[in-house]
C-alpha cells in the first residue's frame, strides 16, 4: 500500500493554517477571504517605491506584478511585492504568500510543494489561467530566494 504524500504536503504552521481556513470555508466565503488578503498585503516600503528596477518582474502573470525579497538579520527572508490594486485576485495571492511565508527560513520557502495552493478549493471560483498565476509567483519567489542564497554562500 502506498500513501499520496503530494495530497497532505507538509506546510509551515502560517501557510497550513490559511490552506485550511480556504479548503474548510463555503464556496461563498472563499472569494471575499481571497480579497481580504488582498486588502492585507502591505506597501512597499519608500526604497522600492522610488527604485523599482530592484524588483524582479513575474510575466507569467497577467497582471503587472513585481517583488524583492531581502534577507533579516537573523536569516529569515522578507518580501515585498508590488501588485495594482485593480488586480485583487492576485493582490490576494500576494497577501497569502507574505502572510504565511514572510520572514521564514530560506529552506522553509523552497520546501513549500509548487502547487500547494490547489488544496485552497479556489479552483471552482477562478479561471486556470489566473489560478496558475499562484503558482508562477511561487516559482518566482523561490528562484529569487535561491539566488539569493547562491550569492550568500
């Protein structure tokens, strides 16, 4: 007998916390959680408001999205994200990532599964396409995080 590990990822407590909150809450509710993350998701701070060529674009979405991640004094990774506020869906997204993820352990970011957010049941309120968003700004995110880490070491 085999067991579907790919089905019961092992999240950080934050992340784990708001897959469930997602997957548990009726279809009805799924969407305004979506854009109250998306209301969550704090400015950019001055540095990057003003030089935003700092910024590592993310094309796959189709909303202009961009976001830096920097390393605090005790190694966790900040982030920040710069997402229109016409642009909820992925603005949410962005708060979802940030809200579980910011301040974590390099390793922690990269060891979170690809496609965890299928677990989130939003796939019956959202296009694939906008859906697969979640996921490019993911990869993004972990592809700088790595690079990140290659420069440290």
């Amino acid at each position: 007998m085999t067991s579907d590990l790919s089905s019961t990822p092992v999240l950080p407590d934050k992340l784990q916390g708001i897959v469930s909150m997602f997957k548990s809450a009726p279809k009805s509710l799924r969407l305004q959680a979506l854009l109250e993350y998306s209301r969550k998701l704090p400015p950019l701070p001055a540095k990057y408001v003003e030089h935003p060529e700092f910024m590592q674009p993310v094309p796959e979405c189709t909303s202009p999205f961009f976001l830096v991640t920097e390393q605090d004094g005790s190694g966790g990774v900040n982030m920040y994200f710069k997402v229109p506020e016409e642009a909820p869906t992925v603005r949410g997204y962005a708060g979802i990532l940030h809200e579980a993820l910011d301040g974590a352990s390099p390793e922690t970011i990269l060891n979170i599964p690809d496609d965890f957010y299928m677990n989130m049941g939003l796939s019956e309120l959202i296009t694939p396409m906008r859906l697969r968003g979640m996921g490019a700004i993911l990869m993004r995110l972990k592809n700088v995080v790595r690079e990140g880490e290659k420069a440290e070491s």
